[in-house]
C-alpha cells in the first residue's frame, strides 16, 4: 500500500524521532537537514530543534554529500543505501524502497560513534553491508 504525501511525512517524522530518542534519551536533539524535505520533515518534529548550521547539529541527516569539517562527535544518518555504503562516517541509513521505510544501522560504525539504540532497533542492526 502506498502512503499519500502527508501520511508519508508523518512516518517519516515518527521514525526520525525514535531513531534520535533512541539515541540521545531525555534529552531535545539539535539536528541538521541536507535538503529542503529533510528539513521540512525535521521542522514538523517537536523532539527535535533544527538547527540552520551543522556544526551546531548533534546529528546529520545527509542526502547526497556530508559537509566537510563537522565535528567528530556528530552522529551522521544518511537518507539513500548509497551514501552508507560509500562513507564510513554514516552510521545508519533510513530510506524509502518501494513504498516502505527501511532503516539499517551498522554496529562497527555505531561503537565507533559510540551509540547505542533501544533494543527495538536489533533487527535493523547490521555486522557487515
């Protein structure tokens, strides 16, 4: 079943927020959106503030290219399978595939960040690509 544009985005909403509060418990997250629809879905979001700056972002939500010289301890999730493969940095990827939300976090990648989800996210964490 396809999702209507708006029904869309409020999944895309509820589930960017879970991945964040996972992250970061009890705490609001300051998170960056490479283009104008990341944005727009983290605007609607009321756990996370959307900062106008990445180096001011906890967290990155990256599309196409990561910005150079973020800070190291910036958590980066990447919304395409491509960009998690090709960069190291990426310690997730949640993006649509026919229709669906698919989410896939890397475990190496995440002790490297040193992250951790809730143990609802078990199935969507992978050893290897």
């Amino acid at each position: 079943m396809l999702y209507a544009e708006g029904s869309k985005n409020s999944v895309e909403v509820q589930i960017i927020e879970k991945i964040t509060t996972s992250i970061f418990p009890d705490q609001k997250v300051t998170a960056w959106g490479e283009t104008v629809e990341l944005k727009n879905t983290l605007h609607q979001s009321k756990k996370i503030d959307l900062v106008e700056n990445f180096n001011n972002a906890r967290i990155l939500f990256v599309a196409k290219k990561i910005p150079e010289n973020i800070p190291s301890n910036t958590i980066i999730i990447a919304t395409n399978y491509s960009l998690l493969i090709k960069d190291k940095r990426v310690v997730g990827a949640f993006f649509w595939q026919k229709g669906r939300p698919n989410l896939l976090f890397l475990r190496k990648r995440m002790q490297i960040a040193n992250i951790t989800l809730d143990h609802e996210f078990e199935k969507y964490i992978e050893d290897d690509l």
